[in-house]
C-alpha cells in the first residue's frame, strides 16, 4: 500500500494546535457549556459520560469543539489520549491540559486520523516521551510535528467505513444500556422510594439482615500463572468492563467474586460506581476499593443491587465517609450495614424482580457484545494501517 509521509500540522487547519480555556470546572448545568477535561476521555477515545461538569467562563464560546477536531491530553498519566469530535456527543468546551488540532477534510479523512491516534503505532510514539515510570509532557508543536502516514483518499475512505460500522455499533449499544438503566432504576425509585408510610405487609430493615460483606481474598502471588478477570477502578473508570491479565501482573490482594455478587466502590463515594460483575471466567477478582455484598437469600440479589445503586444509597454512602480529603475519602463497608431497606411482601418483591431481571440480563449481554467488538476493531485496526488487509478492492 502506497503510503505518503505528512505531519498532524499540515493535515490541520491554519497548520497547528490550540490550548483550551485556562478555567475551572463547576457543576454540570444544563444553562453552562459541558466541560471536556482530560478525566473525560478514555483510553479508547470515548466520553466518559459520568461526572461531566459544566464550565462558566465568559471566553468559554471561544473554545468550543466543532466537528472534525481532535483535542490530546497534554501533561501526566494520560498524556497522548486523545478525543475526536464529530457532533454527536453534545456540544463541549475544551479545557486547558488539551490541545486541538481541526483537522482539514480536503488534506485527509479526518475520521482516519481519530483511528491513526487509536493505532500502537500511534501509542509507541507517545511512549517514547516516558522516562521511567513518568509520562512526559507534549506541546503543541511537537503534537503538530508527529509524522503520519496516510494512504489514497480512496482507501482512507474504505478504512474508516469499516471501522466506523463497528464504533457505531459499540455507541448504540452504549445508548441502549444506559437507557436499559435508567429505566430499571425508575422502575426501583417510584416503588420503594419516597414513600410517606410502608403499606400493609412491607417493612424495614438494615442491609445488614438481608445481604452479607464478603472479603474473600485472592493473593496474585501464591498463583501467578492465573489468568484473572480483574475488576479494577480504572476498569470501571475507562469501559466499566474488566481487564484480562495475569496475576502475576497485579501486586495486591483482590476479592474474590462470583455472579452473586454487587458491589459499590468504597473509595471517593461522591463518584458512584456501582458494578454487577458479568464473571464470564471462574477466575473474577476485584479491587480491594469495593466493598462487595451478597444477599444472604440469593434470589433477592437483583433487588439488593437495585438498592445499593439508588441515589438513595449513594447519598448514605457519601455521609459516612473518613478521610479530611475529597480524593482519598472512604466509605467504611461495616457502615454500610446499617443503612435502612424497604422489603416488601414477597410477591410484591417477585413481581418487581421478574421485571428487572431481563433489564439487567440484556444490559450483561450488550456489555460483553461491545467487549467482543471492540476486540474485533483493535484487532482490525493495526491491519488496516499497515496494508496487511487490503481495502483497494472493497
């Protein structure tokens, strides 16, 4: 495959990068532009959606992504991560450890250059500015001066069209899990929440009489061969899908968990993260930063869960915290055990139960189906670029 050397400058409008706006976030606001900060993207170049917050600067329409920018992180551990905007996620204010770069559709396909910028090709470039365990740091000129190659327009085109199916697919089913979400909540909050008095036959209890704390624990070094499936924050964080690696890659003790489990993090609790593990392997760890509950009847495992991720709850978790610190306050787990849950009559509790337990079936089967797309795109992607696949005769 014919490639031709060019730099991300000359494929850019006016042939170089822009700082964002140098301005605190506030609280997100739907009257306020959405802020896009570097904890925003993933790895993968999608919007983590949770937590946005909302700018309030009266420069801030200046900074405004249009379609076809891609903005980079600039400075710490995620130097080199990297967002390309097409319209579709919203309208975002980028911030000031970002760099923009609006890329010209009459140079290249600028949807090539999101999938360059995804590419190890790409990744081996930024991790020639670490030294060490540190991460260094990129301007814009030299953001500006990575060389790229790009192939014929006609076979850009190609490439992206096919990359593209997969993405769309993978933000469909994102969509569509959120939604299935949404609604099992609501389903959950206009039952049992807000209620002035129990009606006859229903009840309070602790979390405490009803679901269990378990900590069993795995230590990674008397078993270093294991492949785990590993539930990590920045699991959570970055796909809410665990990571695959060996234990001989991890350096601390997990819990082990199994499908009967939930499990919210204990760490930071103003950030929810509420996770049901998908334990498509015998070996599903955990961190050791979520606390990790099974109901002592195992058939009331989908209302606990419902329990545990209701504002509700989140609200109780974050006014038992220790810690003098935003960033490393805790919630204690034994705490937790105290909070007050509405058991209703038990056909009550059926009822409510068979109507979410094919909401969060379908929302297990959507997130492993994304996981197995997204292998299929990376897998695609290093072959697309190099010419190995060829797309001149598709």
């Amino acid at each position: 495959m014919e490639l031709k050397k060019t730099t991300l400058g000359e494929l850019s409008v006016d042939n170089k990068g822009y700082y964002g706006i140098a301005a605190s976030a506030v609280d997100y606001s739907e009257d306020l532009y959405t802020y896009l900060r570097i904890t925003d993207i993933n790895d993968d170049g999608t919007i983590n959606f949770d937590g946005l917050k909302s700018v309030d600067d009266d420069k801030a329409s200046q900074y405004l992504l249009k379609p076809n920018d891609i903005v980079f992180a600039r400075t710490g551990a995620s130097t080199g991560r990297n967002y390309f905007y097409d319209g579709s996620d919203g309208t975002f204010v980028y911030a000031g450890f970002l760099i923009k770069f609006s890329i010209d559709p009459t140079k290249v396909n600028p949807k090539f250059i999101k999938y360059f910028c995804l590419s190890d090709k790409y990744r081996g470039w930024i991790q020639s500015f670490t030294t060490g365990s540190t991460r260094g740091n990129i301007n814009a000129k030299t953001l500006g001066d990575m060389v790229v190659e790009i192939p014929p327009k006609e076979q850009q085109d190609k490439m992206v069209e096919i990359l593209s199916i997969i993405d769309e697919k993978i933000k469909l089913n994102n969509r569509i899990n959120n939604n299935l979400e949404q609604q099992a909540r609501a389903i959950y909050q206009n039952l049992f929440e807000n209620i002035d008095s129990l009606p006859t036959g229903w009840k309070k209890v602790s979390l405490g009489e009803v679901a269990n704390i378990s900590n069993k624990s795995f230590n990674p070094l008397k078993e270093p061969e294991t492949l785990l499936e590993h539930y990590s924050i920045p699991a959570y964080d970055d796909t809410k899908f665990p990571v695959f690696e060996f234990s001989s890659e991890i350096k601390s003790n997990k819990f082990i968990i199994d499908d009967s489990c939930f499990m919210i993090s204990k760490l930071n609790p103003t950030t929810k993260r509420v996770w049901r593990p998908y334990c498509i392997t015998d070996n599903a760890v955990c961190s050791t930063e979520f606390i990790v509950y099974k109901a002592k009847e195992e058939s009331m495992t989908d209302y606990l869960y419902s329990v545990i991720n209701s504002d509700t709850f989140s609200n109780f978790m974050c006014s038992h915290v220790t810690g003098s610190t935003g960033s490393r306050q805790r919630t204690t787990p034994k705490d937790t055990l105290f909070f007050e849950v509405i058991i209703p009559t038990e056909e009550e509790l059926n009822t409510f139960q068979s109507t979410v337990a094919p909401i969060y079936a379908q929302m297990r089967f959507i997130a492993i189906e994304n996981s197995k797309l997204k292998e299929i795109r990376d897998i695609l992607l290093p072959k697309l670029m190099s010419g190995e696949i060829d797309v001149s005769n598709i």
